[in-house]
C-alpha cells in the first residue's frame, strides 16, 4: 500500500483510484461495506484508495475535547492494508484544506488532485467549508467532473447504526465483544513498547508498557488480550494477560497499557505491538500489599488463559 500526504502533484500511478472517503476511526463493519463497494467499482483496472484526513478533524475543531480516537493513524493504515488498500490518501487536515467551499474541495481536490474514477461516502457524509456540503451534493458534482459518486447505506447490528461512538460506549462499558461485533475485528492497541518503571519483574510478571496517548481509553481494569509482535526479533503471535489504567496502588500515574506474554522470554523494548482486547476480566483495584496484588495476578492469569483457551 501507497500512503500519500497531498493531493497535487501526483504521479500518474498515485492517481485515478476508486476511493472510499471518510475518517475511518476503527475502520469498523459500516466502513468496511463503503471499502467493499469502493472495491466492486474499482474492477482490475483502477487501484483501491481510502482518502482519510490526518489530524481527524475533530481534534482540530475540538482540542480541548476528550482523547476519543479508537487508533492511531498507524494502526489505521496497517488495517487497511490488511483489507487490501492500495492507496491511501491520508490529506493534511489544515487551513488550507478546510477553507475550501464543497465545490472546490470536489473540484481541486477529488477530481483535479487525486483524478479519482470513483468515490464512495456514507449518506451521512458531510464535506468542505463549514460541513457544507452532503453526498447528494457530492453526487452532483461528480456527475459534472466525470467521476462517480454511490453514496452506500449505513450498516446496522441489533437494529442501530455501527458507529465509532457506539464502539467507544461498549469499550468504555468494559464490552470488548460487543465492540468487536461492530468492528469486524478486536479493538487494538497498537504502538511501541516504552520503558516502564520494572516493577512487574520484581512481582513475576514482566511486563510490555505503552503508551495511550490521544486513545479513547477503554475501562480501566485486566483483560484477556492476543498480541501481535510485530517488528523486532521476537516479531509473531502471543496470547497474555493486560492491565490497562493509571495502577492506583502505585500513585498517581498517567493511563497506560501493560501486557504480560504467556510462555515469553525476551526484551520487547521499542518493538512494535498490537495489543487485541478479547475478554474484560476485572476492574481496576487497589490492594493493601504486595503479596495480594501477586495473588490477584496470579488469579487474572488463570482467568485470562481460560478466556482464550
């Protein structure tokens, strides 16, 4: 997959994708239908493109908001490659690019910039300065620039709409399979390994730290968790146990990720890993010593080789 981060001057080979468009925030069922029509009217002649924005642009009109993405923008790009993207137009999210009015975005950007063959939106896709413009308008535009528009229904599960925001309630609700009924996929936490502060090698339990900065953070407690190593000598699969949240019995501590691998021997520091959530299996706890916190982990091992047995 090719990942470009502009929309002019682009070789002829970047160029006359059927692209779908959208923010693709866990690249979930309902994203995955508009990538799978994306696809049906690429046909063998033109590449499969998604054209995403980067910051999402929530966070530039909202920056003060809660942290709310589901991944990053590297773990979206690995998720796309893996359902066959060719290309990803992953557009700068700044002045420039929101100043410009609907037509324009349509005319400089879609048609004129990236020489799309065509271009599939949700029917609640909105576009251009101030959010302006709707797919019908789009449609339209289309029709008169010489690229096609389908504007493809919303998925549903259970009788609602699949949305980041209802993946982000079943998470926040400690819900990682509900989650993953609406994802198509586990939720995943992707990122490198960082230095922690070694005290799950004191404990027995030696632990791969990361970061959750900018995340959505799902509720705090241990998990069952499957793990893809995937840079680094010891790159491959893993199954292990997670506890995610600021470890009340140590202080105040920022969020973060620790995943113990079962059955591991090896430094994972600076790797690359992507942490899946399978099964919630408590709620984040203080305890009043040592020997308990051992006693619980070795309890929360148990459960989580269960969950994934």
């Amino acid at each position: 997959m090719r990942i470009l981060r502009r929309y002019h001057d682009l070789d002829p080979d970047a160029r006359g994708a059927s692209a779908a468009i959208g923010n693709f925030d866990g690249v979930h069922l309902g994203h995955q239908a508009v990538l799978d029509v994306a696809r049906a009217e690429a046909g063998p002649e033109a590449p499969l493109g998604v054209v995403t924005f980067e910051p999402h642009p929530r966070q530039v009109f909202a920056p003060d908001a809660p942290a709310f993405r589901l991944m990053n923008a590297e773990a979206r790009a690995h998720r796309l490659d893996r359902l066959g993207v060719e290309r990803l137009y992953e557009l700068p999210f700044d002045g420039d690019l929101i100043a410009l009015p609907p037509r324009d975005f349509a005319e400089r950007v879609l048609s004129r910039g990236l020489g799309l063959s065509h271009v599939v939106v949700g029917r609640d896709f909105r576009f251009g300065k101030g959010r302006a413009g709707g797919a019908e308008d789009l449609r339209a535009f289309g029709a008169e620039m010489g690229f096609g528009v389908i504007v493809a229904d919303l998925v549903e599960t259970g009788g609602r709409e699949i949305s980041s925001t209802r993946i982000r309630e079943a998470l926040s609700e400690g819900d990682p399979g509900l989650a993953a009924e609406m994802l198509g996929h586990r939720h995943r936490i992707d990122g490198p390994v960082i230095a922690g502060e070694r005290r799950g090698r004191t404990l027995g339990y030696p632990t791969a730290n990361m970061d959750l900065e900018g995340l959505h953070l799902p509720r705090f407690g241990v998990y069952a968790v499957d793990v893809d190593i995937l840079t680094g000598p010891h790159a491959g699969r893993a199954r292990g146990v997670a506890s995610l949240g600021v470890r009340p019995m140590f202080g105040e501590n920022r969020p973060n990720l620790e995943t113990y691998l079962f059955d591991f021997s090896g430094d994972l520091y600076g790797a690359e890993l992507s942490v899946g959530l399978v099964a919630f299996l408590r709620g984040e706890e203080r305890f009043d010593d040592v020997e308990a916190l051992v006693a619980q982990m070795d309890d929360d091992s148990r459960r989580a080789r269960e969950a994934l047995a």
